[in-house]
C-alpha cells in the first residue's frame, strides 16, 4: 500500500517534490495538490499529472484525508499548514 501524499503551495518548489515522489510509485503517490490560487493548482496538476486540485486547504484534508502533507508554500505559513494537517 502506497502513502497517499498532497501537496500545498503550487510554486516552483513544488514541482520538484511532486517530481521527486512520482519516483517512488510503490512507496508514495501524489493524490491533489492546493494553492490559494486555484489556477496555479491546476496548472501543477496537468503539467505533472496529478489527478485532483484544490483551491482550499481544509477542504483538500477532508477529501483526501492524506498520509502525508509536503508544504511548500512560503516559510511564514508552514507552521500554520502543519497544526493544520
């Protein structure tokens, strides 16, 4: 059984753990990924393959209900996400 993984931040950062996670496919897959700004969320999603995005945090939590949560959004926020995860 493979970690179910999200990630939230759709910058350039994400791109490489999204990358870097797709190698492990018998260990881990990437479910959705989230950005306050849906359509950067989207864009991550198509160009990487990832089946669903989100524009809302909780709401991605409580849809995918994940293993894993990588954040990738500015320094200032990280704490925040994770209490939250």
């Amino acid at each position: 059984m493979s970690l179910k993984v999200v990630v939230v931040g759709c910058g350039k950062i994400a791109d490489g753990h999204v990358e870097e996670i797709q190698k492990l496919p018998e260990l881990a897959q990437v479910v959705a990924v989230c950005d306050l700004e849906p359509l950067m969320a989207e864009q991550l999603a198509e160009r990487l393959g990832v089946p669903r995005f989100y524009g809302d945090f909780d709401q991605m939590l409580a849809q995918e209900r994940p293993d894993v949560v990588h954040v990738t959004t500015p320094p200032m926020v990280h704490r925040a996400l994770a209490e939250r995860a």
